[in-house]
C-alpha cells in the first residue's frame, strides 16, 4: 500500500516518516521508502550514514530510463520521449511491485540494513546547480508519481513517501495517489494551518487524511490539536530523547524508542492496513486518468508534441493482480 507523510516544514514529518519505515522493517513487511522532499534528509532519519544516503541515487536523473522501462510495450506510446509524469499503464505497459527485483529498483533504489532488518530507499534527488533558477522540484518528483502510476501493490507491503513540506504536493495528482496520507501537525497555530489547507485541497478527491500530532508535551496539547482538527487526529508523538540522540547522529535503535511513541507507531500501522481494505480500484483509475487528461491539455500535448489522450488505453485497469487479470475483468474494476 502507499503512504505519504506530509506537513509543515519543520514539523517533523521526515522524522516520523522515518520511524514509520523502520517500524514496518523490523515487523518484517516488505517496504520501500522514497524521499520525495526537496531537502534529502530522510536517509539519514532512518539512520544511514551520510555515504550511504548520498548513495541513492536521483530518480529525477533517471526519468527517461524509467520511463523506457515502464513503457515496455505498449503500443499507444510511440516513445519514452512522449511519456509524461501522469502518462498511465495501459497494455503491454510493465509494472511495478513492491516485494520484487526489476530494473528500475536496480537503477534507483539501494536496499540497506537497519535494526536488523532490510528495506529499500530511493529519493527524487536534491536540486543541483543546473537545475537553479531552469527548473521546479516538480520535475523531479514526476518520478515517483509516474512510478506510482504503474504500481500494483497490495496488503501488507508499503511504499511510504517522505513528502514536500505545506500544499507543494497539490501542484500534481501526486496526493491522489495514497491509501492514506498522515499530516503531522505540531500543537500550535501554525502547526494545525497546513492541515486546515490540505483538508481543504482534497476534498474534493476522498484522501484519506489523518493527523499525528508531533512534539506533545501533555494533555493540554493533546486538548488542542483535538480541538482544532477534531476526530482527524489519530495519534500523537511526544518529546522523545531517542529522536534527540538521532538527530545527535548516535543511532540507537527503535527498540529503544520510547513505549507512548512505539504504541503510536502500531496505531498509524493498523490505520494504514484498514483504509487498504477500503480501497477503490476504480476511483483510483479514474483519478489517473483525469489528471492525466488535465496535463495532458495543460502543458504535456504542447511540450512533447503529441495527443497525449491517445496514450489512454479504455481497455485496462491497474489492479493489484493487474498483470494476470484478463481485458474484461480490467475493464469491470474501472466501471465497477
């Protein structure tokens, strides 16, 4: 399943995204952990050393590797060159796991160990001094949502996005993209104005937003944020010394965490695992296909030059068993 974590910068939502991983990694689920921030600092939350986390390397780099292989052979795309960050899976289109080897993995993503346990990290890549002043961090983030795209995960795997910090997430179909997306909300005014500003936002699009209340020191915090965000907030963080010692670079490790913030973890874990139970195969198809279209007319047709509608392929749907489902029961999960 695919979690964001979003927020105010500063927040800590890096930090909780981070323990968030390594939490799943040593219950032993198969996960992948992107950073899609425009600062890179979740390698080094989840506790790699800075070599290791300047080893992954930048999927925005990648970007015409990806889509080559994603491609694969479907026949309404001329070329790699024609594909855009929303451009969906239609036949003959290669997809993704979680829980397997492929070659964008091998390109992209490094796997390392962590308490014992292994996990994957890609991250979208820093802003270099070619891309200064020429380009938006949205280009490279088009990445992860093009891979989300031909994604096909299912219970009991995760994929968790460290995502931009405030409404940066809103300038693509990137936050359409999740089973279930946790703002971390300090107990402040400002803490609780970006969720206010997403909630609005998605709406319109059924995300499920939950919030997690960081840096709580005691009950009257916790009055707050309920106070403000109401029966949204699903859990809370308190200070942690373990988080400080982290930050200190001297690595300890989760099992060390504290017990309140371990039981918190577990609870954003089961709220996870139940909204995929809840999923709905075709909104999400459809989705896919709208922002699509919408970028399609926006900038994408002019930019590549061709009638990017026409890579829309009516006759398939993204499942979790996409791959071995045949046309006509594709076509019943888009209508259903």
């Amino acid at each position: 399943m695919k979690i964001a974590f979003v927020g105010k910068g500063g927040s800590g939502k890096t930090t909780l995204s981070s323990l968030f991983v390594r939490h799943l990694a040593t219950a032993g689920a198969p996960v992948i952990a992107v950073d899609a921030d425009i600062n890179q600092h979740l390698g080094a939350a989840i506790g790699l050393t800075e070599e290791q986390a300047a080893s992954v390397p930048s999927m925005g780099a990648l970007m015409p590797q990806i889509k080559e292989y994603l491609r694969g052979g479907n026949p309404r795309i001329a070329d790699a060159a024609s594909m855009i960050k929303t451009t969906p899976p239609g036949s003959g289109s290669r997809l993704l796991r979680i829980a397997e080897d492929n070659p964008v993995y091998d390109m992209c993503a490094r796997e390392f160990t962590v308490d014992g346990a292994r996990l994957r990290l890609m991250a979208t890549g820093a802003f270099d001094e070619e891309d200064l002043g020429v380009a938006c961090y949205h280009s490279k983030v088009g990445a992860v949502e093009l891979c989300l795209n031909h994604l096909a995960d299912g219970a009991g795997e995760y994929l968790v996005v460290d995502m931009t910090a405030g409404s940066d997430s809103f300038a693509s179909g990137l936050f359409t993209r999740f089973d279930m997306t946790f703002l971390v909300a300090e107990p402040t005014r400002k803490g609780v104005s970006v969720y206010r500003q997403y909630k609005d936002y998605a709406a319109d699009f059924d995300v499920n937003l939950r919030v997690v209340g960081n840096k709580v020191q005691h009950e009257d915090d916790v009055a707050y944020l309920r106070e403000q965000v109401g029966d949204d907030l699903l859990a809370v963080f308190g200070q942690s010394e373990w988080v400080r010692r982290t930050e200190q670079g001297r690595a300890p490790g989760l099992a060390e965490l504290e017990p309140a913030n371990h039981a918190s973890l577990r609870t954003l874990r089961e709220a996870a695992d139940a909204t995929y139970q809840l999923r709905d195969w075709g909104r999400y198809n459809r989705q896919m296909v709208n922002f699509h279209l919408r970028n399609a007319e926006s900038w994408g047709n002019a930019k590549t030059g061709t009638d990017l509608a026409a890579q829309v392929d009516p006759d398939f749907a993204l499942t979790e068993d996409a791959s071995a489902n045949t046309r006509e029961n594709q076509r019943q999960a888009v209508t259903a």
